[in-house]
C-alpha cells in the first residue's frame, strides 16, 4: 500500500511569493555592473532602485483591494506574470534607460503583488480550516521568512552570475523567469480563501483603511516601518559604494556578500521573534529598533575607516534589525486586523517599510552638499528618536 504525502496548503502558495521577491531583489547587486559596463552615473543607477518603489505602491495598496473582490489566487498569477514581464525588459534593455526603469517598475508592482496579496494569503492558509497546526505567529512568519529568502537567493544568484557566469547582463533574468515558469502549476493548484464576490459599490471604496487610523498602528507600527526595509537598504546599498575603492574587480562580489549576509542574517532571526516577544513581554519590535540603533553607529564608523569588515558587522547587524522588525511588525498588523481588512493594511504598512528603501537615492543626491558621516549621524538620531517613540507607544497602548 502506497500513501501520498499532502503538501500543505501555504507550501503550494509560498513559492509564488518566493519567485516574485526574487525577481524584485536579482537587480540590486548588479548595480556596480549597470554603472561600470553600461556607463549609467550613480544617481541613474540609485534611480532604478526608485523606480522599483513607485512600482510597489500600486501593488501594495490597489492589489490587496482587488485581491478582496476577486481573490487571492488570480492575483497571485497576474504578480508572477508581471515579474516575467519584468525580467525580459531587464534581460533585454541593458542599454536602454526606458526598459531598465520600466522594468524595474514591473518588478516592483510584482513584489508589492506578493507581499500585500501573498502576505494576506499565506496568513490565511496558516489558520483553520487549512491549517490546525500552525502556531499563532506562523502567519506572519511564513510569508516573511519566504519573501526574506527569495530576497537573498535572488541576489546572491545573480550576482554570481554578473560576476562568474556567462551572460551576465542577460543570465540571471533568465533564471528568473524559468524559475518563475516552474512554480505555476503548483501556485494553480493552491486553494482560494476568499470567496468571489459582486460588489454594488465602486472600486475606489475598497481602497480605504479605516486601521491605518488605530492608534496602535499610529504610536507604534508606523514609526518602526520605514526602518525595516532602511535597514537592508543601507546595508546592501550604500555599505558597498563607501568601501568600493578597497575592493578592486571584486566590488560586484563583495555587493552580493552584502546583500546575501543581510538577507541571510534577517532569515536566520525571524523564527526566533515568536520567543523574543514572550521573552521582552510583546516588545520584539524595540528590540529590533535598538538592534537597529547599533548597526548606524556601525554604519557612521563604516564612512569614517571606509573598512569592508566593518561593513560587513554593519550588515550582519543591519540584518538582524530588519529580520526582527518585519516579523514583529506583521505580528501587529495581525494583531489588530481582522479577515476582511487584512490585505489591506498589510498593504500600507508594506508601503511604508519601502519608504526606507528610497535612502539610497536620497543619500546619493545629497551627498553633494554634505558627507555620508554627516547623513549617517543625522539618521542615527532620527533612529533613536523613532526606537523612543514606539517604546512609548507599545508602553501606553
């Protein structure tokens, strides 16, 4: 007699999440590439970085609405579609600043697809009737953990790739969407949470979320968000420009280290935040932000000895804080939603994380009136200054 293993019902939706958050960070080491072979200036290629977050804001807020309407599934399909999308303009618009920017655009809509609408999703099918054995956290760890790791794989493959492999302005795209290509089935075979409905009432009324008004998203969540995705931006972003002129050919590997140890260190964190919340009594989240506090002190030390060790401490640190603050996070963000405004404020709150990540390309533009010590130093204030904040907050509400 033969048994089949049923595979659980998120472990057919995570891949999905995994392939999108793959072709949203694949790009993000090869900058140092885009900037030496394609002659594109820093400020272009920090540009890119932002053309990525204007692609997520209509996939974290508008996703999650339409994904209400018309469920969790067919949306998933279209992100991953759009990732493809995105990966060919990418793969094939290396001279071309009109298809670099539309691609990166897609790819953001893609992962803003993945973590509002995938996010909301996988939190579902890690709760009954689909799932009697998950524990109370593993609705936000779940989608956090499979959006960290594809954001890690996918740049640590691609910048080997760039670096070592053939192709390199072309390979690690087409990984990607063969990637991509294969998780299809299994995502069409995932089952739906949300019933399909009619709604007598315009579209632009979904789009509204009464929690963004909660005062515990207000004093606590909201000032902790732009940290999470801050972190990793610096740690991966602008660590590798400050000690690039210490590492010679090897800058396009030493960006991918960063950016893999980041991701990698923010993985290794998030199952660990169920027990650090019982441990602090529910404040995960200042022990992310004071984990937060060190890695820009680490960072300012980083711009005064320009050291790629200490870069490294610095993203390894840096990481810690974004694996930690994620998790906790989306732990309150569950917390005070319910099922129908679920996707939706996971959405916005997504949305703010990504605020950080357009730290690059500020820093770049002012850079030239001032230095990156200077930047650091007054972004360590505004840090403590934020880590204060949701003390208070988790204190008093």
């Amino acid at each position: 007699m033969s048994f089949r293993r049923t595979i659980p019902a998120w472990q057919l939706a995570a891949p999905a999440l995994f392939v999108m958050a793959w072709g949203g960070n694949h790009f993000t080491p090869l900058l140092h590439m885009y900037e030496s072979l394609g002659h594109y200036s820093a400020f272009m290629a920090d540009l890119f970085l932002g053309f990525y977050v204007v692609g997520l804001i209509p996939g974290l807020l508008v996703a999650g609405a339409l994904s209400d309407r018309y469920g969790r599934k067919p949306l998933s399909v279209v992100g991953v579609a759009i990732g493809i999308t995105a990966s060919l303009l990418l793969g094939l618009g290396f001279t071309s600043e009109i298809m670099l920017s539309l691609g990166r655009f897609l790819a953001g809509l893609s992962v803003g697809v993945a973590m509002s609408v995938g996010t909301a999703w996988l939190k579902e099918l890690s709760s009954p009737p689909f799932d009697r054995r998950a524990d109370l956290t593993a609705g936000a760890r779940r989608p956090a953990l499979t959006l960290t790791v594809g954001f890690g794989l996918g740049a640590g493959v691609a910048g080997a790739l760039a670096q070592w492999g053939p192709m390199p302005t072309l390979s690690p795209y087409l990984v990607h969407i063969a990637l991509s290509l294969l998780v299809l089935p299994r995502l069409l075979r995932a089952p739906e949470t949300v019933p399909r409905y009619r709604s007598h009432r315009p579209f632009w009324q979904d789009l509204a979320v009464p929690l963004s008004g909660h005062r515990r998203f207000l004093r606590v969540i909201a000032p902790s968000a732009p940290w999470v995705f801050g972190a990793a931006a610096i740690a991966y972003a602008i660590m590798p420009k400050l000690v690039e002129d210490e590492l010679g050919s090897l800058n396009l590997a030493y960006a991918t280290l960063l950016t893999v140890v980041t991701l990698g260190t923010g993985a290794l964190v998030q199952p660990l935040v169920a027990r650090l919340n019982v441990l602090t009594n529910g404040r995960a989240l200042v022990v992310g932000m004071s984990v937060l506090l060190l890695g820009l002190l680490l960072s300012i030390a980083t711009t005064v000895l320009l050291s790629p060790v200490i870069a490294l401490i610095t993203a390894i640190t840096l990481g810690a804080s974004y694996g930690i603050c994620v998790v906790a996070g989306l732990v309150e963000i569950q917390r005070i939603s319910t099922p129908a405004d679920l996707a939706g404020i996971t959405g916005v709150y997504y949305s703010l994380t990504y605020v950080g990540f357009l730290l690059p390309v500020l820093f770049a533009w002012l850079s030239a009136v001032t230095s990156y010590t200077v930047l650091m130093g007054i972004l360590a204030v505004v840090g403590a200054g934020c880590l204060a904040i949701v003390a208070y907050g988790i204190r008093r509400v």
